[in-house]
C-alpha cells in the first residue's frame, strides 16, 4: 500500500508556546510514501528532532511564535 502524505494544521498561541508535533509517518513505512512527509512552518520556525520510544521522528519547537 502506498501512502500519500500531506496535511495543514494551524494554530494561534497567545505568547511563545513549546511545541512537540508527533506528525511523521513511522519510518518502517517510509519506503511505502508517495510524497513527501517533511514539515514546514510559515513563518519559519527552528525545530529539533528526536526519536521517541517507539522510533518515531519528532520535531520539537522550543519556542513557536503565534502561528505555524
């Protein structure tokens, strides 16, 4: 089965708010990918990843402005 990646998501925080997106498709299926699953933010906004337990990627926001 091939998956075809992509969603929007919006938010609005009063002030600075840490963020932890857990928005990545599992890297056992990202051989089955269509398209891309990276994440972009509007306006940019430095993010570092880790994996957790499980192995997922997940990006962490330390610092996100008022929307993303």
């Amino acid at each position: 089965m091939k998956i075809r990646a992509g969603f929007e998501i919006s938010y609005d925080c009063a002030q600075p708010t840490p963020m932890i997106l857990q928005v990545s498709v599992h890297p056992s299926r990202q051989a089955d990918l269509i398209t891309w699953d990276g994440l972009q933010t509007d306006p940019r906004i430095p993010a570092n990843t880790y994996h957790d337990t499980f192995g997922q990627f997940l990006p962490r926001h330390p610092r996100a402005g008022r929307a993303a």
